[in-house]
C-alpha cells in the first residue's frame, strides 16, 4: 500500500498543475522519467514536488544532491549524477559560442537554444539525458524499483528550476555562468579580440 510522507516545508514546484516542464530543454527530464513506464510512482513523485517533500536541492558538477521527506522521520537522500564532462568537449563549445555570440545572448535571456545542444553533442558533451541509463541515480529509500517517488521528485522538481534558470543545466555539466564568461572572454583576449558585447 502507499505510504503517506510526513508533512514537509521544503521546496515546492512553481507549477501547482499540468505539465511540469514548459521549455524543450526542462522537458527532455520529464520525457527521460515518463518513458520508463512508472505511472503511479511517477503520479507520487510529482506530487511529492508540489508539495514541498524535497527539503533540499543542491546543483553540482556532474550532481544532483537532495533531501526527500518520505514517511519515516529520517528524510532520504537522493543524488542524480551524469557523466562527467572533460576540458576537452567544454573548450570545443566554448570555441563555437565565441564564434556565435548570438548564442550567449539568448543564454543570458534565459533561453537553451537548440544549437548549444546540438554543438555539444557533437563534441561528446552531451548537456541532457536522452535515456534513463544516462544517469547514475540512487535514493536511500527502501523500494528497490528505480525511479523511486523520491527520485522522480528530485528531477521533477530541477525539471521545474530549468525553466526559471537554463544556467543551471550549465552548471550541473560543468560550468557556472561566471565560469563561461570567463571563458569565453580568455578565449577573445587570446585571439586578440577586446570588442566585447556590452553584457560580456
């Protein structure tokens, strides 16, 4: 039978009802957990994000790290990890943004164009998962089924946070949005190029 989660204050999605995802690049998560075929557990895990069960939600490189309040006292822990990205990949896409500044710019608008994905993919850095197998995930819960409700939860909820804040999809693969920057204007002083856009 389910069980009922104690109840929690946490973080809870700005989206009450309907789709969790409204942006093409926070629906690719959505897409990744609906196709494994979970209906109830993934019904529980968007209701978890809704009401605040997930207490804590931390972005790092290659890492996702949350606490969940289920039903026992002791919330669980969640982390969602994904392959890590190498200088190597970073400096291609660096190289193509300092090439197409227009794609910075509607970064900076708050936007994931499509191209920065494409770019990436071709340098082998891929920014979002396409399968459920591109993730390590593990919950400290006892269900033995993966994508748990508290698993589910946690991407739902970051699926939410993606359409608020792109940079930090960016961030989970490696780069802050000062880290980029920065990049990208060594690459400019490198080439000899001072001719900044004014948001640089």
């Amino acid at each position: 039978p389910e069980s009922r989660p104690l109840p929690a204050q946490g973080i809870a999605s700005s989206k009450q009802r309907g789709a969790m995802a409204e942006s093409w690049w926070s629906q690719r998560f959505v897409e990744v957990l609906d196709a494994y075929g979970l209906g109830a557990r993934m019904q529980r895990g968007r209701r978890y994000a809704r009401t605040g069960q997930v207490l804590t939600l931390q972005v790092g490189t290659g890492l996702l790290s949350a606490q969940v309040q289920g039903s026992r006292p002791t919330p669980y822990l969640v982390t969602v990890q994904a392959p890590p990205a190498d200088d190597r990949s970073w400096a291609a896409v660096e190289a193509a943004l300092r090439d197409q500044v227009g794609l910075v710019a509607r970064l900076m608008a708050g936007e994931v164009p499509p191209e920065l994905d494409e770019i990436a993919t071709d340098t082998g850095l891929a920014l979002l998962p396409s399968r459920w197998d591109d993730l390590a995930t593990h919950c400290s819960c006892p269900d033995w089924e993966s994508p748990c409700k508290h698993l589910a939860a946690v991407l739902y909820l970051f699926a939410d946070q993606l359409d608020g804040d792109p940079w930090l999809l960016l961030a989970w693969r490696g780069r802050s949005r000062e880290d980029l920057l920065a990049h990208l204007e060594t690459i400019g002083s490198r080439d000899g190029d001072d001719g900044f856009p004014s948001w640089w």
